[in-house]
C-alpha cells in the first residue's frame, strides 16, 4: 500500500491555503519556524498561525504580514525593491535552512512559476521580474508549502482538478481576467484541469497552482483508499461561500481479488530471449506470464507479453520486464479475479505418488496432476505420461466414489 496526499482543489487554491492546510495534518511547525526565520536577512515579515473558520468550516490560517518595504540583505542587493528576478529567489533559497529535497522543490516552483511568467510577457524565465510571487510573502508561502509537503514523506500527490472562478481581479500589471494569464499557463503545462464555478473572483492563485503541479504525480484518486488524516486550509477571501483548501493524507487499498496485469509489446527479441524473460518474470513472483502472436507495424511478427502481479511485486515485475526484454514500455491495469479455493493431494500409485492439485468453487471442482511430478514418475518407472495421468484419474474417481 503507498501513501499519498491528495489536493481537493474543489474551493480554490492559495500558497498560504497549501502551507496552511499542510500543518493541519500534522507537519513540522518547528521545521517551518527555522526556515521561516532563515528567511529574514531578506526581508522584514512577520507570520501567524492561527485557527479560525470560513461560513463554518473550520480550520487552520497562515497569515505573513510585510513591512512596509521589504529589506534585501545588503550582502547580496545594494538597493531597496519589491521586484525580484528568478536567479535572486534562487540564491535566497540557497540560504533557507531546509533539507535539499525541500529546497529542490520550492526551486521547482519557482520555475514553473518563472516559465509561466515569462511566456505571458514574452521574455525569458530570466527575464522574468517576480511581482506579487517575489515578495517575501509569496517566498514564505513557497518556503513553507516545500519544508512541510517534504516533512510529510509522502510517496506521491494526487491532483484531479482545481475550481477557478471568473470575473477579473487587480494584481501588480492591472485589472486581469480570470484565470490570470500565468494561473492559465501553468495549468496547460502541468495539464491540470480547470473546473469554472460561478464564484466571482479568482480562486487559484499563481503560486497555488505552481505548488499543485510540483508536488502532482497521480491524475486520478485510487479506485479504493483509507484516508489517514485531513488538514483544512482557510483562504483569505469572502466569496460568499466557504473558502478553503482541504488536503488529505490517503492510502491506496486493493479490493479483494484485485491484481494488475501488465502487457508489452516484443517484434526484436530471439525465442531464447523470450523464454528466458518468462523464467525470470517467475522467479520474481507473476501469478502467470504468457506470449500472444501479434502483428506489429510495418507487418512485423511479433509477441505481446502478458503477465499478472500482486500489486506488491508490481515494480518489481516491471523493472525485471525493462531489464530483460528489449521493451521500451509497458502497460498495466487493475484487473479483478475470481479464484478458486486449491489444494495439492498426493495420489499414491502402485508404482509411486503423483502431486495433484485440487481446486474446489461451490459444487464445481477440477483435479489436475502436476506436469514435474508425472514427468519425475515416468523417469523413474519408463511410463508414458498418458498412462500416469488415467491411473491418477482411475484414483481419484474411486476415492470420490
């Protein structure tokens, strides 16, 4: 089973909503106040978290509050601004104290957001003047949402869609429509829908959505899971309804029969190539494996491989596919099944045992000796292989009898 986090981006998305909801499941506040605290030779801010509620859902704000000006470490800037470019928020994240899987992705977002910036006015990532998402606002938002999301140690983040309203809002370059131009780019590079409501206002806000497609790794929510834990993040706006980001910690649970079947196509592989990935893929523990003839482009001839796995031993029979065959890709898919109840009978015959396995559903059974054991018996005894099998089938229908 892997654990997940799973945006709900049903009521909109902010930096501060992300960073918000992340402490209300439960990560690191101490964590947090060292980066955040890290983050102060660049400017002069100060944060609150604090518990509240938006139309009676209840939940945690994070709130940064700026000084008038912000004050750039003299160090590193020899004047006075609001306005940073992407290679200074890259140096300032060098001095944030976070572990290097945190830093790694607050930079990712930043360049998600750089690229999106860039794209709406026609310059290059390094071009791109950092308004409202380079103040030290959006820098803690950023900050916070990266040290946290990384304290979790979670396996993956699903993001289904975001909801955006509509209308226009004022930022730093005038009155925009709704979604703001790089909300609108971002969301066709990480390819995450956009759901329009009728609230009037916007709802996803740049650096919510630059998080959401950072963190992304699973489209869709498992078929079947456990949620673990849920932290609501409040907004700061009054929509005329609840404002809010809730995420959740979840944990994908196979169905009762459910295994994954995978498939790939083989047209350049030797037989010996072929039958030796079968006896690997075994090895590793597939419930079945088998070859289907196919015809691939150009007229090829060619296999397709299929095989089923218990969804623990998945990447492992998919590593071993890659590994072992001259596939570049494969498929898979949650399939169910339906087994039967089975046994193994040792059938004794005048001449020696024979393993026979016996599988029972309601009133259907079906008995079936094993190919090793008949074939170690008619080595041993000279017997034909058809001969064993009637005798065993003689054995077990007196036995029934």
């Amino acid at each position: 089973m892997s654990k997940y986090l799973y945006i709900d981006g049903s009521c909109g998305i902010s930096g501060d909503m992300v960073v918000a909801a992340l402490l209300g499941l439960g990560a690191s506040r101490e964590k947090l106040d060292a980066a955040l605290q890290s983050l102060r030779p660049y400017g002069e801010f100060s944060y609150a978290i604090t518990r509240g509620s938006s139309y009676s859902i209840a939940g945690c704000d994070f709130t940064v509050k700026l000084s008038r000006e912000e004050k750039p470490h003299e160090e590193h800037y020899h004047h006075h601004h609001n306005h940073r470019h992407f290679s200074e928020v890259l140096d300032i994240l060098q001095h944030v104290e976070m572990s290097e899987r945190a830093r790694a992705l607050a930079e990712r977002i930043f360049r998600l957001v750089a690229e999106a910036e860039a794209r709406a006015h026609g310059c290059s990532p390094d071009e791109v003047h950092f308004h409202e998402v380079g103040a030290m606002d959006s820098l803690a938002d950023v900050v916070g949402a990266a040290v946290l999301a990384d304290d979790l140690g979670v396996e993956g983040c699903v993001v289904t869609s975001l909801s955006e309203g509509h209308g226009t809002v004022m930022c730093q370059h005038g009155e925009l429509p709704v979604p703001v131009p790089a909300v609108l780019h971002l969301a066709e590079a990480s390819g995450i829908p956009l759901h329009r409501s009728d609230t009037l206002g916007e709802m996803v806000t740049p650096t919510g959505i630059a998080i959401a497609a950072a963190l992304r790794t699973q489209t869709q929510l498992p078929e079947t899971y456990r949620v673990l834990c849920s932290g609501v993040g409040l907004g700061k706006r009054d929509f005329g309804r609840a404002n809010f980001l809730r995420l959740q910690l979840i944990e994908d649970v196979a169905p009762a029969g459910q295994v994954y079947e995978l498939a790939a196509n083989i047209d350049d592989s030797t037989p010996e190539e072929l039958g030796f990935l079968v006896e690997m893929l075994f090895r590793v523990g597939v419930l079945d494996a088998w070859y289907t003839p196919c015809v691939m482009k150009k007229g090829r001839p060619a296999v397709v491989l299929g095989a089923l796995v218990e969804g623990e031993k998945l990447e492992a029979v998919q590593v071993c596919i890659l590994r072992h065959s001259s596939s570049i890709g494969l498929r898979y898919r949650a399939v169910q099944r339906i087994t039967m109840q089975r046994e193994i009978l040792n059938v004794q015959l005048p001449y020696g045992g024979v393993r026979v396995k016996r599988a029972r559903l309601g009133d259907i059974m079906h008995c079936a000796p094993e190919y090793e054991s008949m074939k170690a018996l008619a080595l041993a005894t000279g017997r034909s292989l058809r001969s064993i099998r009637d005798d065993v089938a003689a054995r077990l229908t007196l036995s029934d009898s």
